[in-house]
C-alpha cells in the first residue's frame, strides 16, 4: 500500500510460486484502492501464451472503449489516449509467467519487435531509455515496442 501512495513508483512486481494467494491479494489491494487512491482500476490476465489483443480488448472493456480498429498498434495508441484522460489508474496485469532482464534479454525482444531500426545511431539511445521505462515487462516491452516500429525520431521522442 506504501508503494502505491508513493507518486515516484510506476511499477510494483508481486511475484511468488503459483497458488500462494498473489492474485487474491492484489485483487484485495485493487478493491481497496479503487476511488481512494486510484479513478480507475483495471485488471487483465496475461497468462503463459501472449496474446497482446485479449488484453487490450480487457484493458478497453473495463474503460469502457469501444475498439473499431484491428491493428494491435492503433489500439494501443487508443488505450494510451484514453488512460490519459484519468488521473490515477492502476492497470494490474496478472499471471506474467516470463522474467526479462533489463540488460539482454529486455533488448532483445524489443528488438525484435520495433525492428532492427533500433540500432541505428541517431534512434538507439531512446529506444534504450523506452525499453528501460518498461520495467522488465514482457508486456509492456513487445506492445511499446510493436507500437513504435517504423515510426520516426521525433515519435519516439513524444513516446519516451
């Protein structure tokens, strides 16, 4: 509860051996929040296979969005502009089963994602800088990543 009040914490892991009860009690937290700490709550299960439009859809569902789009990119750029509109939303995702660590495997992915424009001189500093931002989230990491390939320096600069 102390990390959720503190304003310079973005990201909170809560992680353990499966059936320990580590989705109940952010669920727990969740609904003890809700309306005192945070406008919004919003929570969606990752599970072991990714599947990037399951959860936008949830994400979009529980914000009450409607999506006429199908590119996973431009729901992306949707959920961002509407999650922008509230003040505080906790968006809690649930049953990440892949640990990324920031310095190979993070990069990696991202790049494999965004494309190997990545590496670029000019683009390469800011990608580092957004793949760090993701925290290690395999989540965050291919949807930011997948939302900012083919887009040009400035866009990447907006996004960080």
């Amino acid at each position: 509860m102390g990390a959720l009040k503190d304003e310079s914490v973005s990201v909170i892991g809560v992680h353990g051996m499966g059936g320990i009860g580590k989705t109940t009690l952010v669920k727990e937290i969740a609904r003890k929040v809700k309306d005192k700490l945070f406008d919004s709550v919003v929570i969606a299960t990752v599970t072991q296979t990714i599947d990037i439009e399951k959860i936008q859809n949830r994400i979009a569902e529980l914000l009450d969005l409607k999506f006429e789009e199908h590119s996973t990119d431009v729901k992306a750029l949707r959920l961002r502009e509407r999650l922008k509109k509230e003040k505080r939303v906790l968006v809690v995702l649930d049953d990440i089963w892949g640990k990324v660590d920031l310095e190979e495997e993070a990069w990696d992915l991202f790049k494999k994602k965004a494309g190997d424009c990545v590496e670029c001189c000019d683009l390469k500093p800011i990608a580092k800088k957004v793949v760090e931002k993701c925290a290690g989230l395999p989540i965050a990491i291919a949807t930011v990543a997948g939302a900012l390939r083919n887009k040009r320096l400035f866009e990447w600069k907006n996004a960080l």
